[in-house]
C-alpha cells in the first residue's frame, strides 16, 4: 500500500514489490502440491502509464519490460519440462514452481475518463471517479500451459511477444512526440546514415592532426587500484551500490618522448571501447535512453567517430634528454631546466572524458611538460568501464540525483559538491600514483595497472617535477581545480599553480581561497552570455577571484579568447569544425583555438618553471570588462598585433604597468 500511494502521489514514477515471505511461501506450495497459492502476491510492478507519456516510455516501460523478460527467462524453460513430466494436471502446478519469487502483476494506475471498470479492475474506494483504477493483469498457469502444449505453437507465442514488445517500443520512435531529444537523435541517425553511405563524415575530419611541439608526444593509460573509500554515503536506487565509492583511479599519462620513436602497440582510440557503454551515457544524459536510442546512437558514434585514433604513440619511453623550455617567440631563448618535467594534473568538464582533450594535453607534452589527463567516475562522464586486476570489470554510466536514494539527504547543490569531493579524491590519487613514479616505483605501478600499460615506468624515477605541479581543468573540471586550492598547497594537493579554463557556471560555488599563481581564461562565449551565479554576474564573480590572488602576493591573470566558444579547447572542433561553429557560434578556426589556448597555457607553465613572464602573460590589462564591440578592432591598442586578434586582458599582475586592475 506504501508502494501505491508513492506513485499515487507522484512521489515516485514506479516500483517493485516483492513479498518478504514469498520465497518460503512458494516453495511450501510446490513442496505440498497446494495449486491454490495466491501468485499475485508474491511480486507486483507499480507504474503510472499515463501520467507522462515520454517518461514512462523511455524509463519505465523499459524497465518493466526487462524485469518481465527476465522472469519468463528465468522460469519458463525450467518450468515447462517439470509440468510436462508431472504426474499432477499442468495447469495445477504454479508456474514459479522451478523459480519462486516471481509473480507476474502488474498495476497500472491509470487515469480513465469517463471512469470505467473492466473485470479484475479494483477502483480505490477514496479516489474520486474521475481518478485513478487498479488493473491486475495475471499470467496463470492455464494461460502459460496453454501457450506451451507444444513446441511450434510455444515458439509462436514468443515470436508474437517479441513482436507485441518491439511494437510497443517502436510505437514512440515512429510516430513521436516532435521533441528537440527526438529530433536530435534523428538527426544523428541520418548523419549517420549519410557519413555510411558517402564513405566519410559530413562537414567533419576523421583524424585528429599531429602535434606541432619539437618533442614526440607518448601516451600511457593507467588504473590504479586504491584504498577503497566512500567519499559519501549515497547509494544507487537500482543496486543499492554507494555512488561514490572509490575503487581505482584511471588517467592518461601524456608525456614528451623522442622524435621517431614508434610504438608496437596500437593507437588509443578517441572514443574508449565498448561504444555502447559510451553511448547509453550521452542518451542518459539527454534523457532518451532506451533500447531503440541506444542502438541508434551506438551505431552513429561507430560511424562517425568509432575509428579516429589519438595521434599520441602508446607505451613509448619518456624522452632521456635534460628538459628543455622551448620558448617560440623570437627573443626568448630556450632554458634548460633540471628538476625534471613539469607536469599538470588535468579535469575534465561535465558530459566529458580523459579523451576529449586529447589535442590540449599532447600539444603541452611536445613542448615538454607531463599531462595527468583524468577519467573522473562522479556521474559526469558519460561511462567508464572500472576495471581492478582479478575482479569482474564494472560499468559505471552517468547518474544524476535521480538515481540516487532519496533518503541520501542530497539535493542539487550538496550532489555537485559530492562529486567535486569525489573528484578531489580522484585528483588525490593521481597525485599519489606520479609520486611513486618519480620515486621509483614505477615497476610497481606498472604491475597493478589493469590497462597493461607502462612498462618503462621504472626508469622514470626523479624525471617529474613534482615539487612545483600544477592543476587544470575545463568548466566543472576548473571549478574542481580552483577547489583543490583551498588552503593549498598541501602534502595531498602539492599544487603550485592552476590553470583554470571556463570555470563551471552551474557547478557549485568557486573558491576564492586561492595561494597560488593562477591563469583563468574564458572563451568568448563565457564572457559574452551574461549569467548570474549566486545572485551575481558570473564574470564579475570570476574577475574577483583573480584579484584576491594577487592581493594575496601571487600573480594571477584573467583573460578572454576572442572568437571561441565553450568547446573550442577540447577535440570536438577539430573533429566537426563548421557543426560546432554553427551550432556554438565560435568563429575562430579550429585548430588556432585550440593554439591559442596552449599557447598561453604553456607560457604560464613556463612562468611557473623559470618565472619568467612572456608573450601574452607580459602584458597589461586591455580590457577591465569584456567588451563585444571591441572584438573585431582594426587598431593594434595596447597589445601587440599578434594578441590583439584573439584576447583580451581583465586582470593582470601589476608588475606589468597596469594602472587599471579594477577595483
């Protein structure tokens, strides 16, 4: 009754009722032939079929339809040799006989107007007319024996299941409610089916280029296992398993190597296999996953972007030479440093992976710094497959609050805060795992690592400058960054600077406790769409955390790259460059946007190395608030010919000759 007056209420959209005693109870019943035992209540499915048609057809009658699945696989097939072979009539045995526990009711409370009352219909009596009815809908043993007399007109009876099924799943597909979910997945179907027949995809490039540094870029996948942690006590409605447990730590090692070295091992591939996995995440996070969606959208990413490699060579050895700060501006000259290669512990934004930065994270590595890019398992990725050595892999799709226990005392708020504590931990782990790298326990990493990668670890001892990490992360990967600074550095987050790219502006409160050198950079489209964030503008917001750090002593900069939009600094660009411009009104090429963002945050990683301010970082402030008019200025200004094109600066360092640092 609980369960009823859930869903009656709209507390939930539907549930499953399962007898405590029903096991024992049935298993009394077959053991003593009693075939009067009441099956309905054993197991009732509870739902709503009317209450939202799009919902309950892509979340819960699926649902429902593979728990029904599953009962009839589980005993059907046991049950009809034990009722053919039966000394008792068939049709006397229950049909849960070989598997007890299962029942098959299904309550349907659904509106009816006028009211009527078909036989086996129980109304509530309290419920006014016009509201809801019970239907009770029985598989007995009469009608289950009755469909398996024998083997042709049983195999008849699962085809016209199936058949009955598919057409309930196909109904909303074929003849839709015209929702932009729906048309975007047949828009993906027919680009799809376009990029298959044409041979190759629309508008858009299967490769990504070749990095342009003068070291070889490697790449090593490694998962760690660690100290199993619940970072909060959240569990999954489903599995009941804790949402934010931590079991490994998984992350790509971009690192420089020698030019001309090649590996025997294959490319990584841009999208992680299985694609399905991946797949299922985007139609969760579009709220269109079912089994028609699901099938369409795996099979469009193998189409589209199932063969696009990522140029980096796997498993290679790191570059042995001194490490050499490679400036590319015409007066400065290369500086040789020797407490190893920088490195940056790199998060990614929400609905994203380690793999969608591919071109950031291998362009920094062939100009000499070592990139930790994160694979983070909070619920923002689409899916991950956690995998630990002598244990059965997991998959992990995206979650939102939705698949969380009500009772997890998590609202909006306190669940992004979650998974950025969740991610902190992932970051923490990482750190650990490059500490005992460059301690000398590379051979030791390299057996425990479930991904069979990274087998010249060992020889990496002392080539990492872990003294002076820094962090970096894109959108909700940035608010993660500017978090991991709060009252930093520490022996956990050793990090002595951040680099901080469109910081989340629906992922929590920023960090203001920030000690340490700092390079926030917006994309155009960040600092052009004016958005209140906590009652105040987002920029505004942004701008203050910059000048608390250079109040503070450290230096600190805030600028906007003209011309890009939110995507331009992951790989999607460059895979579809005139869908995203079209789609997000960036209008700087492609491949220059993302330039642009290495460039500058190379720079900074450099500044962290030698403290040495260059090129853009040597400049003063243009512009104390973004200014749209001025974008497209014919006059060089205060900046350089060659910046002027693509930034503009809000905040900078005093010891530029800024008099204006905003107040």
């Amino acid at each position: 009754m609980q369960a009823h007056d859930a869903i009656d209420q709209e507390k939930a959209f539907s549930a499953v009722v399962i007898h405590a005693n029903a096991s024992t109870l049935l298993r009394q019943a077959v053991a003593a032939g009693n075939s009067s035992y009441d099956l309905s209540g054993a197991c009732q499915t509870i739902y709503v079929e009317a209450r939202d048609q799009v919902a309950v057809g892509s979340h819960i009658v699926p649902e429902l339809e593979r728990f029904l699945t599953y009962v009839i696989s589980t005993f059907a097939w046991s049950w009809v040799p034990e009722a053919m072979n039966s000394t008792n009539t068939p049709t006397t045995i229950p049909p849960q006989g070989a598997s007890p526990a299962i029942g098959l009711t299904t309550i349907n409370l659904r509106r009816f107007s006028p009211t009527t009352v078909n036989p086996g219909c129980h109304r509530r009596a309290h419920l006014p007319d016009h509201h809801r009815v019970f239907l009770f809908r029985l598989l007995s043993a009469d009608a289950l024996y009755t469909g398996v007399q024998s083997h042709q007109q049983h195999g008849a009876a699962m085809v016209s299941m199936v058949w009955d099924r598919l057409r309930q799943q196909l109904r909303p597909v074929l003849r839709p409610r015209m929702t932009w979910k729906y048309l975007l997945c047949v828009g993906l179907a027919t680009y799809s089916v376009c990029w298959f027949l044409f041979a190759s995809p629309v508008f858009s490039s299967n490769y990504l280029p070749p990095y342009t540094g003068p070291y070889s870029v490697g790449a090593i996948d490694l998962e760690i296992p660690t100290e199993p942690r619940v970072i909060h006590g959240a569990r999954f409605k489903d599995s009941g398993h804790p949402a934010f447990q931590l079991e490994t730590v998984l992350f790509t090692l971009y690192y420089p190597s020698s030019k001309g070295v090649t590996s025997s091992k294959p490319h990584h591939l841009w999208v992680p296999r299985p694609l399905g996995i991946v797949a299922t995440g985007y139609a969760r996070f579009a709220r269109i996953s079912n089994f028609v969606t699901n099938t369409i959208l795996t099979w469009g990413m193998w189409a589209w972007v199932g063969g696009i490699k990522i140029p980096a060579q796997v498993d290679v050895p790191l570059h042995d030479s001194p490490v050499v700060r490679q400036s590319f501006d015409p007066f400065n000259y290369p500086v040789e440093i020797d407490d190893g290669f920088p490195v940056m512990v790199f998060s990614h934004g929400m609905a994203s992976s380690r793999t969608q930065y591919t071109q950031y994270c291998g362009e920094l590595a062939s100009r000499g710094h070592v990139v930790a890019a994160i694979e983070h398992r909070d619920g923002s990725g689409p899916g991950s497959v956690i995998m630990q050595n002598n244990k059965k892999n997991r998959n992990l799709l995206h979650f939102s609050l939705g698949d969380v226990h009500p009772d997890s005392g998590l609202d909006s708020e306190t669940f992004k805060q979650a998974q950025l504590d969740f991610r902190q931990a992932e970051v923490e782990a990482t750190v650990r795992v490059l500490r005992h790298i460059n301690e000398g326990r590379g051979g030791q990493v390299f057996s425990m690592n479930s991904r069979r990668e990274g087998q010249d670890l060992h020889l990496w001892q002392g080539r990492l400058a872990m003294n002076n990490a820094t962090v970096g992360g894109h959108s909700f990967g940035a608010t993660l960054a500017l978090q991991t600074l709060k009252n930093g550095p520490s022996n956990a987050l050793p990090f002595q600077g951040a680099v901080v790219l469109d910081p989340g502006k629906r992922s929590g409160l920023l960090n203001h406790d920030v000690h340490v050198s700092t390079l926030i950079i917006h994309s155009n489209s960040w600092s052009s769409r004016h958005s209140i964030f906590f009652g105040r503008p987002h920029f505004d917001v942004v701008k203050d955390v910059v000048q608390g750090i250079l109040k503070r002593g450290k230096d600190a900069w805030f600028l906007t790259s003209l011309g890009t939009s939110h995507p331009s600094v992951t790989d999607a660009p460059l895979i579809e460059p005139l869908l995203l411009s079209w789609t997000t009104g960036s209008a700087i090429d492609a491949h220059e946007g993302v330039n642009q963002y290495v460039k500058v945050s190379e720079k900074f990683l450099r500044y962290q190395s030698t403290g040495e301010k260059a090129g853009l970082l040597s400049e003063c402030v243009t512009h104390p608030e973004y200014n749209a008019e001025d974008k497209n200025r014919t006059d060089s200004g205060p900046l350089p010919r060659k910046f002027w094109k693509y930034w503009q600066i809000h905040v900078a360092p005093p010891s530029c000759g800024s008099k204006e640092l905003g107040d």
